[in-house]
C-alpha cells in the first residue's frame, strides 16, 4: 500500500509538469536519493521536521514508524522480562509514564511540533502501547469489571472531547497547542478498550466500524493525494470561493477518498497482505511430524510462548 502511494504521488508530480501551468511545488523533491530514503522508508530520519520529507504526506509517519519497529526488537525484552515481574498494575503506570515525555516537551515549549519532537513521540508511545498490551495480557477481569471497562471507556472518551473544547476556548498560559495534553488520557482510553465490552467497545465491534478500522489506513495514505489534486485543480483553473458550493466540495472529496481508500483496500492492500502471509505460512510444515519425531504427537498452542511447539519441547 504504501509503495503504491509513492508511486502515485510521483506520477502526480510528473503529471503536472506537463499539463496546465500550475507544476507542483514538490517536483524538485523527485532525484534519485529521495527515492531510495522514499524505498527505504527512512526518509524522515534525516529531518527535524516532517513537512515536506515524504512524496505523499503522511507516509512521514511511516518512517518514523519503521524505526520503531526496528528499536522494538530489542525493547519487547525488555517488556517480555518486565512483564513476568511486574503486575498489571504497575505495569499500567509504567505505561502511563511512557506517554508523557511528549506531554512534558509540550508544557516546556508550548508547541506540540517542534524540531525532532516526532522522534521521543513514535519512540514513547511505541512503548506505552507495549507496556498497557502487557498490562492487559496480565488481567484477569470479571464479567463485571469488563462491563464497568465499557462504560470507563466512554466517560474517558467524552472527557477527551470536553477537554478539547475547554483548552480550544481557554488554553494554558504559554502554551499555543494547549489540546495536546490530551494525549495523557490515550492510555487510559486503549485499556479501557481492550478489556470492556458492551456500550463504546460494542460500538467498536460492529461490522461497519471494522470495515472502517480495515480501510483506514488506506484512507489515511490516499486522502492527501486528493486533496493536492484538487488543490491543484483550483489554481488551475481559478476556482473562487464565491462561485462554488464549498460545503459540498468537501463532502464530495471526503466521498472520492473513502471510495479511493475502499478500492485500494480491496484490490492493494488486502491482495498484498494475502500474498505476503503465503510467503511465511508454515502450516503445512506445521502438520507434519518433525524428524524423529513420533508418530501422532501434536503440536500445542502457549500463550506467552513461540506458537507451534511441539510436544516434544514441552
């Protein structure tokens, strides 16, 4: 999905270059070393600021996102250790803790985006998503406490959305972008949701929310690539806010994406994760007995364990 993006953002720039008077801004960002960091995902890694690092917008956050990934492998055993030490609830706080450094960087400068502020940003809340996954791994909740989980997750998330409005019409002193406090209840809201049911996660669970959550990524990927192309449009061909209905422009793009991301979802991405899960399926290897092996032994599922180990390891 996202190579496919790429490519389409390029071949947007290369487009108009040649048609109309309007070339985009980002055609000089096309050589041969931006396409490779674009390949490698680490386009961003060079910058202190994501504006401008990526040929299609938000993959900036696939950058910073693959180097996660890469320090994750040593940081899940770090968690794999703790999370045998630690109980629920500490690890809960430790997780808690994790996702405030981007808080704290916001109080001291006023501003959520500063230069290399995505950098402790994708690093923490990697790590604060690992250690609330431990701590939820760790519970043992009743019927009861997974229903009183439901209703925690609507009030954290309706207090979200007040707070947002409270800081919008009085921020704090010397702090421009003062909704960003906010982030430290995203913890509390992902637990919350893990273990709840009924009310918000019920919600959550529905056919039409899932085929939301399965497309949104791809919406995520394409919706910049139609809003530049309608931006491009509008210099084009000289669009003027009076002459047109603006209110059902908007709608009519939110329309041409999710109908975009749906397509890419359906033909892309699904197709891709297909072909890539047939390259490391080992359950045909999976069935047949190991070397030595007696006949009739099974393999076992663990929890907390490697999957597929057989009987003669345990």
């Amino acid at each position: 999905m996202y190579l496919v993006t790429l490519h389409l953002a390029a071949v947007w720039v290369i487009f108009t270059l040649h048609v109309g008077h309007v070339p985009s801004p980002e055609a000089g960002q096309l050589t041969a070393i931006s396409y490779v960091r674009q390949i490698l995902l680490v386009q961003l890694w060079f910058q202190p600021y994501f504006d401008g690092s990526s040929w299609d917008g938000p993959a900036w956050s696939i950058s910073a996102e693959w180097l996660a990934y890469l320090l994750f492998g040593l940081l899940i055993l770090v968690i794999f250790r703790m999370k045998h030490a630690t109980r629920a609830r500490g690890l809960m706080w430790l997780a808690f803790a994790a996702s405030l450094p981007p808080v704290v960087l916001l109080l001291a400068s006023g501003q959520f985006y500063t230069p290399w502020s995505w950098l402790p940003r994708i690093v923490t809340q990697f790590a604060a998503g690992a250690l609330a996954c431990a701590a939820v791994r760790r519970l043992r909740p009743t019927d009861r406490a997974r229903r009183i989980a439901g209703y925690l997750s609507v009030l954290v998330g309706v207090a979200i959305v007040g707070i947002l409005y409270l800081l919008h019409a009085h921020p704090l002193a010397g702090v421009e972008d003062s909704g960003g406090v906010v982030d430290v209840l995203f913890v509390p809201l992902v637990i919350s949701l893990a273990i709840g049911v009924g009310s918000l996660p019920a919600l959550l669970s529905t056919r039409l929310m899932v085929f939301g959550g399965q497309i949104s990524f791809c919406l995520y990927m394409v919706h910049e690539l139609v809003h530049t192309a309608w931006g491009w449009a509008v210099q084009q061909y000289e669009l003027a806010l009076q002459d047109q209905p603006w209110k059902w422009n908007v709608v009519g793009l939110l329309a041409i994406a999710l109908g975009a991301a749906i397509l890419l979802y359906h033909f892309v991405e699904e197709p891709g994760r297909r072909w890539m899960r047939r390259m490391v399926d080992v359950k045909a290897a999976s069935a047949r007995s190991e070397p030595g092996e007696p006949v009739g032994s099974t393999r076992y599922q663990i929890d907390d364990a490697l999957e597929g180990v057989s009987a003669r390891a345990v």
